[in-house]
C-alpha cells in the first residue's frame, strides 16, 4: 500500500504544515527547539516521556531522541540539521530508527519563527510522507507535542 500511495497520491497531499501562536519570545520559542534539556521536557505526545535527548545543533550536526509510550514502547529519531537561521528558522530531517538504528523512511521539517504581538508565530512543515496515513500520525503526534511545548513555555 506504501508504495501505491507514493505512486498514485499527490506530493502536496503528503506534506503536513501546522501552525501555532505561542505566548513566549520567538527567542525562547526558537531555545526550547534546539536545547537539548528543554527539548525532551515537551517532545513526544500525550503521556510520552523522551528518556534521551542528543543534540548537535549546528548545520551538518545530528540529533537523536527517544520517546517512551505509556505502555513503555521506545522509539528513537533520528535526524541531521540543514539550516539554522537563529531565531528565525530551523531545517532538518527527520526519521525513526529501524531495530538496528538505521533511519526509515525521511522526511524533511522546516520551521519558521515569526513575532507577532510579543507572541510567536510558528509554522512547522513536514514533507514528504510515504502515505496520508502516516502525515496523518504525524499530524496527531505532533500538535500534542506542540500542546507541551505551549504548558512547558508557559511554566518559563
């Protein structure tokens, strides 16, 4: 089924963009992205808890996470960081790690940070899946991650 959805699906229908307004400086919301230590306090969805957090944020420079399923599941990601414009935009790959720690399929997230009323404007960009129901996973995982990302910025 992959393959036919790769074949017969629309590239634009495989891309996911989300867009969220933070009450935090663009600053800090850009910091929480690329500092390991305040990374792992928000990502992962509801009721996941990230148990490694590796990162070397510089362009060329690789990340790799963990994130533990309430049922105790781990799954690492991989991937490695193509541009980074501070504060203002954040490029990278991203992909789960197979059993033997080699990535999957890859996908490529932009993020941009925009000011907006001493608020930020972040638009996340993920392309390009393999199927709908995968972007559609992500979507799900992603916007609860970001719902983290707002009580963690919150609690700053």
């Amino acid at each position: 089924m992959v393959a036919k959805d790769r074949e017969t699906i629309p590239t634009s229908e495989r891309e996911l963009t989300i867009t969220r307004v933070f009450n935090a400086p663009r600053s800090l919301v850009f910091n929480v992205w690329t500092q390991p230590e305040h990374f792992s306090c928000w990502l992962g969805p509801k009721d996941f808890t990230a148990i490694a957090c590796h990162m070397n944020v510089q362009v060329g420079g690789m990340y790799r996470a963990c994130i533990r399923s309430p049922e105790g599941n781990d799954h690492w990601m991989q991937g490695i960081y193509r541009e980074i414009i501070e504060p203002e935009r954040l490029v990278f790959t991203f992909a789960w790690e197979d059993e033997n720690n080699r990535p999957k399929h890859e996908t490529l997230v932009t993020i941009t940070f925009k000011e907006q009323d001493n608020k930020t404007l972040m638009t996340f960009q993920q392309a390009i899946f393999e199927s709908i129901e995968s972007r559609d996973s992500h979507n799900t995982g992603w916007s609860e991650c970001f719902d983290r990302l707002a009580t963690y910025l919150t609690a700053l």
